[in-house]
C-alpha cells in the first residue's frame, strides 16, 4: 500500500488539493481534520465548552459514548457521528474553533490513530491533517508539508465561507486562523510540525492546479 502524509495549516488549499490530488492518483482521500470535527461537534451538542472547568475530562468523558466513521459516497468523503451523516455541520465556524479545542486532548488523539491507521492499512491513501508524516504515517512513502502566507490563507478561508453563505468578514477569518495556527503548533501533543523527510509545498504563488499538479508530480516520483 502506498501512503502520501500531507500536513499543513488552515487554509494552505490543502483539502481541496488533496482531494483532487487523490482523485488523480487513483488513492482514497481521508481528511483528518473532519474526525476531530466529528469528535467536537458531539461535544458541542452535549453543551460542553472549551472555557468549562475540566474540559478535557469532559470531553474524554464522552467518548465512549461516540461512533465516528468515514463512508466514500459517490467518490467524496462523508463523515458520520453515531449514524448520523454530519459533513455539512461540522464545517460551520463554530466548529472549527471547537475543534482545535478538542485536538489536543491526548484520549481524542488515541481515540482517533486507529481509526486512521486501519485504513492507510487496507487502502492507497492521501491522508491530510496536521500530524500524518509525524505520528500517524510516520512511514508514508511520501510526505507534504503544505502551506502558504496566513493573509492568503484567510482570504481564500473567508472567500469560501462566504461562498457558503456563511456570515463572517476577513478580519474575523484572519484572526480565527492565527489562533488557531498558534494553538495547532503550540500544543504538547502532536504539535503541527514539518515531518523529518517531508517535501515543503508554498502555495503561496501557486494557483489550484498548480499546486495539484506539484502534489502528483512528488508522489509519481516513489510509484
Ligand atoms: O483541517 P481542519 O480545519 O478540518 O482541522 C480541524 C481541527 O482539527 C484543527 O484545529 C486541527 C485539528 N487536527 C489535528 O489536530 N490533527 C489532524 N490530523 C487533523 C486536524
């Protein structure tokens, strides 16, 4: 099985690049960040907020309680919590804010490393996130680190929500993505960092395809 690590920041085009990269090698794409949204989404609805006193205890409290699967429906990625198809829900602001609240916790993060290992196990995956070339692949025969300007980044994040319907102005998407640029790089466990061996991919001057193409150009090199 061949497995491609692609780890980088908010708003890097990694998910739509990874997608679309994955689609044109033939691999099954698994966005990892969608599994924590899951994780943080069953935890909002349960009224527990990361201000709470014990917050990490209360999140690991739940999790017994909680089911979340992958499904590829029609080529695309669905995510369900408990049975329940969440894909759209959990992309909402709120939930992303919830999600980098719940990303830390150590129990999430063992809670989840299975699930995404079993399938880099059975399947050619594309696996994006934030620590797949260092914890969770760490023997991926390729590995990313995507990113781009945190001004580029929030104007393509803003343009998308905005896209969506979602109220929300340029300022308040910059300052969600360096919050939680700080605090994805900033916590104890599985900090987002460039993996030892990984290839650095700025978007930056790239446009999509572009960047799709530099993406399949790095994994048809080890095929
Ligand atoms: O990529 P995303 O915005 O959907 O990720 C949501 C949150 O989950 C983000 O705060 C980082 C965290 N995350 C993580 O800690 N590890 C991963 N492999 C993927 C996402």
């Amino acid at each position: 099985m061949i497995s491609v690590a692609m780890d980088g920041p908010v708003g890097a085009g990694k998910s739509s690049v990874a997608r679309e990269s994955a689609k044109k090698l033939g691999f099954i794409y698994v966005d990892t960040g969608a599994l924590y949204r899951g994780v943080a989404l069953y935890t909002v609805r349960k009224g527990v907020k990361d201000t709470d006193e014990d917050y990490a205890q209360k999140v690991e409290a739940l999790l017994p309680e909680i089911s979340v699967e992958i499904k590829i429906e029609n080529g695309e990625q669905h995510i369900f919590l408990c049975g329940e198809d969440v894909s759209e829900e959990i992309r909402l602001p709120e939930i992303s804010m919830a999600a980098s609240g719940v990303s830390p916790i150590p129990a999430v993060r063992e809670f989840l490393l299975e699930l995404q290992r079993d399938i880099a196990r059975k399947n050619n995956v594309l696996m994006d996130g934030r620590d797949i070339g260092t914890v969770v692949l760490p023997e991926a025969q390729v590995k990313i680190f995507i990113t781009a300007k945190p001004e580029i980044r929030a104007k393509r994040r803003f343009e998308e929500l905005v896209n969506k319907g979602v109220d929300t102005t340029f300022d308040q998407v910059l300052n969600d993505l360096n919050r939680r640029d700080y605090q994805d790089s900033h916590r104890a466990v599985s900090p987002l960092k460039m993996a030892e061996g990984a290839v650095l991919l700025d978007t930056s001057e790239l446009n999509f395809e572009q960047s799709v193409e530099s993406v399949v150009e790095l994994v048809k090199k080890v095929l």
